[in-house]
C-alpha cells in the first residue's frame, strides 16, 4: 500500500467510519462478549450521539476528554464519539487511583470526563484539576465539585442528517496514551490518526480485508487495544472486543466470536503454549498471531495452525520491526518495515558495529508517523527525539538485518564484571514445564554490583523445586547468568496491560521467604577450558 494514503481522508479513523457506514451500512464492525453486534452504521449513530451529548457540555476540536471505562460498548463509542468531534481521548487505566490518578487527570488538562460509576469514588477521594463536569455510566453517583450528569445524557441528543462536523485531519491526534507508569507517573503520549493507521498499513494491509475480524485482547486505555479496531475501521473488516485475556477461557472466546487475527502480548502465548494438548487446539478461525516478544514460534503455529508474526512496537512509535510469517530466525523481532528507519546506538549516538549491543534508535519516512511530544513534559520530549531521532530505551542487537531485543536499558544486570540481559534469562526460565512467568531482576550484592533475583510464579497445578530447575537452566546458560536468589509468587505484580512491574520485586528484593541457591549448597564456577583452575563463583 502506498504511503501517501496515510495523509488522506482515509487514514483519519472519524472519516473511514464515515465512509463505511455509507458504503456498507449493514456490515458486522463489532462483536461484543455477550454476543451483542454493531453494524458499521449502528457504531456510526452509537457514536454520533455520544459526540453531540459532549459538544453540549462544551467539547470541540482539539479538546481533550477523558475516558474511565472498562473496555466495552460504551468505552467504544465515547472513544468513536470524541474523535468524531475532532476532540482528544485520553483513556484512563481502570486500575488507577490516589496519586496516579489524580496525576493522570491534572495532566489531561480535560474540562469533561466519562467515568464509570464503579469508579466514581476514586474520583472523588483525589484533586480533580481542571474538570467541571462528569458523565456517570452506571449507577448514580455524585462527584464534589463537578457537576455531574447521568448516562442517559449520551443517548438523548437526535442526529440529524445536515449534521457538520469539524474537519479533522492526519496530523491531528486522536489521543493522549498514557505510558504503563511501571517506574513512575505516566507519561501521556500524543498520537495523531497518521500514526495510528500507520500501524494498520505496517501489520495488516497484507493479510486483513472485509471477511477478517480481530479479537481485541488489550483494553482500550492500551495502544494495542486500539490498534486493531482502528486497523478493522480503516481496512473494513470487525472486531471482537472482549474484557480481557483469561488463558482458560481464550479458545472458547475464539470460537464464539470468529476472529481471524489476534495479538499475544507478553506471557499470554506462553500460558496458551502450557495447557494440556487438546484435539481442539486447531478447531478454531484464527489464522495470525501476532507475538510480542516471539516465544517458540514454530511450536505455537505448528500445535495450533497458526502463522506467527513477531512485532516490535510502543506507545510512540509504528511497528517500525515486523517480520513475516512464521520468521525462521528464533527469537527476532523482525525487520525494519518500509516506512520506517532504524538504528542501533552507544550512549553518545554513536551506531554500534553489526551484532553488538545498542539502543534502538528509528524515525520514519513519511511524516506524522511516530509520536510528537510528551503532554506537557518538554524536558522528556526533547530527551527521547534528540539528534533528529525518536529514543525507545530499549537495548537490540541486528544480526543479517534480523533484530533481536535484549532488555530495557534500565533493567540490565551487572554482574561479576558481565552484563545480563533480564529478558534471556527469563527465555531460558520460563522454558521449564512448571513456570508459568518469571521476572529477573537485580538486588545488591555484599561483594559489590549485583546479585540476578529471579521471581516466579508456578503453572497452574504446578510446583516449582529450585534446585531442580537450577539443574534445568545450567547448561542453557552461562555461568554469571544463573540466578542467585528465587522467590516463588502465586502471580507476578502486573499493570492493567500485562506488564510486570520489576520496579515493585526491586523494591522488595531478597525477602524473608526467598531460596538463596548457596544455602542449598549450589555453587556455581566458571569452567575454564584447558586450565586445572577454577575462577571463584
């Protein structure tokens, strides 16, 4: 597909829903869990009337509005709503509250907010900054401060057909995403239609047209929950818009709703890969995982008849690494997609030789394409877009122009004068049968640098026997790689969108209840080949 679209009328999601519903007004866009359906035409008016409810609290172009809902119709329309307008969303994460939230909102800016009613109280127990009104969606609620109004307020208003709308263009945004906020406030991150239809072009324009449907697993306060619905508006297929990923409950949900496409972030490909072997694994649509990181691509496709695709995406960017089907090189994350420029840099910017070690630095070709700024926050605006390119923070290396993704820069482990990579050692864990996830990260050492402290829960019916998994990982590592310390928890510490936060098992570090291998007599020495000697441990 040509990247001049990317600056047109099709690329801008308000527009596209426009034009679908004109053109094929009867056409299934949204498949609810309940089993409740949106036409392109029923989203169009659902959406309509949200947005004139807004204009008459005071909402216009370039207006931000936040969005507090769990992910569902009416987190959907709202969304649609707002943008029809040529008004900001700024989603909110479900799970917010104290002083994250009232952060998140004084950083909006926002005058109105839609705010489920289950949420209401949290709301009121923080600073609400600028906000004047609020609409309840759910029970009645009452909020000191603002004026409050009920749900029904989004259904009341009529369209009429010589409705006018505000032209909205590519470059404008259609949101403020707030970061995860796994080591601090998030940051909120403003992405325009441009950007978010890129991602559409970079992954789907191949493979998804009117008879594709892509089962959302990400909330919609994610930029993988909107990814794809946005990619179904623009291409003109569906989605399937579920309240979550549950490992137990994701096949039935795929066999209820049909999709053909669906994204696997994190450690959900690895929950689906531990089930027990079903005759039903292939009886489902599906025909594309994207996998985010790529896990054991050839054993996922070939148990569930599936093309894997690995990605590399963030909030800021556009999917500037993708590789095709089922990649034969284990562990990329791809290559740079067209459209997009990368490379991998030391701390001064300075490109590292081919297979060393480097921050991923990218930019793209066509403008608009990668995020503009930090909302308000100048300072890291200009420290991640610096010598002309955007700064992910995330260490690669390139092999024959494959990229593989070794950590984040912040959670690199420095140990007996060699650096580790969390995320390799976590592969090599989480490959025993009995883990379900682990998390590595670094704790103080007595002797200076770090200790590698590995968190981890248990598959489900499963218990984890350290020493034996110590025997396990050995020989699948190098020496300094093998953890030290290993705390055992039902369930690692996560963000709303199944990131782990390493900064709250940093914090905690080595506990009364962690197993330290030297107390279970496991040494472990370097070998040193054709020498008599051993280095200490």
């Amino acid at each position: 597909m040509n990247a001049s679209w990317l600056t047109s009328d099709a690329a801008v999601l308000p527009h596209a829903l426009r034009r679908r519903a004109a053109q094929h007004p009867e056409r299934t866009l949204v498949v609810f869990e309940d089993g409740a359906r949106w036409t392109y035409e029923q989203t169009l008016r659902e959406s309509e009337r949200v947005a004139l409810a807004l204009r008459r609290l005071g909402v216009g172009k370039g207006d931000r509005v936040l969005s507090w809902l769990p992910t569902g119709p009416d987190a959907l329309r709202v969304w649609f709503g707002v943008n029809l307008l040529g008004a900001v969303l700024v989603p909110l994460n479900t799970a917010y509250r104290g002083g994250l939230l009232e952060h998140s909102v004084a950083l909006s800016g926002a005058r109105v907010a839609v705010v489920h009613a289950g949420l209401a109280d949290r709301l009121d127990a923080v600073e609400r900054a600028e906000l004047t009104d609020v609409v309840v969606v759910g029970d009645e609620a009452a909020i000191d401060g603002v004026r409050t109004h009920a749900a029904s307020v989004l259904d009341a208003a009529a369209v009429s057909e010589d409705e006018r709308w505000p032209q909205v263009m590519p470059w404008d945004p259609y949101a403020v995403v707030l970061t995860s906020g796994t080591t601090g406030p998030s940051k909120g991150v403003v992405c325009s239609y441009a950007q978010l239809s890129a991602c559409a072009d970079a992954a789907f324009a191949d493979s998804f047209g009117a008879d594709d449907r892509y089962l959302v697993t990400l909330p919609l306060f994610h930029a993988g929950g909107t990814i794809g619905v946005n990619a179904a508006v623009v291409l003109g297929g569906s989605v399937a818009l579920s309240s979550g990923f549950r490992t137990g409950e994701f096949w039935e949900l795929v066999r209820a709703t049909e999709p053909t496409h669906v994204t696997l972030l994190g450690v959900m490909a690895t929950f689906l890969s531990k089930q027990e072997p079903s005759p039903a694994d292939r009886a489902h649509p599906l025909r594309r995982v994207f996998m985010i990181p790529l896990s054991d691509a050839a054993a996922f496709s070939a148990r569930f008849g599936v093309d894997v695709v690995a990605m590399y995406n963030m909030t800021e960017v556009s999917i500037p690494i993708i590789s095709a089907p089922n990649p034969a090189a284990d562990g990329t994350s791809g290559r740079v997609r067209a459209g997009m420029e990368a490379r991998l840099v030391d701390e001064h910017d300075i490109e590292v030789p081919e297979g060393a070690v480097g921050e991923l630095v990218v930019r793209g070709t066509a403008p608009w394409t990668i995020a503009t700024e930090y909302l308000g926050r100048p300072e890291a605006t200009a420290a991640a877009w610096r010598n002309g390119w955007f700064h992910t923070g995330d260490a690669f290396r390139r092999v024959d122009g494959e990229y593989f993704f070794v950590d984040r820069m912040g959670d690199t482990i420095r140990r007996r004068g060699e650096n580790i990579s969390s995320f390799e050692v976590e592969n090599e864990i989480v490959a025993h049968p009995s883990v379900a996830e682990v998390a590595i990260v670094a704790t103080p050492s007595p002797d200076g640098e770090d200790e590698v402290l590995a968190v981890i829960a248990p598959a489900p019916g499963r218990s984890v026997d350290v020493a034996e998994l110590i025997e396990f990982i050995r020989p699948r590592m190098a020496h300094f790689m093998v953890p030290r310390f290993y705390r055992l928890l039902d369930e690692l510490p996560k963000t709303p969108t199944s990131k782990v936060q390493k900064h709250a098992l940093r914090e905690a570090g080595v506990t009364a209840d962690t197993i330290d291998r030297e107390d279970l007599g496991v040494r472990i020495r370097q070998e040193h080949i054709g020498a008599d000697r051993q280095a200490r441990r």
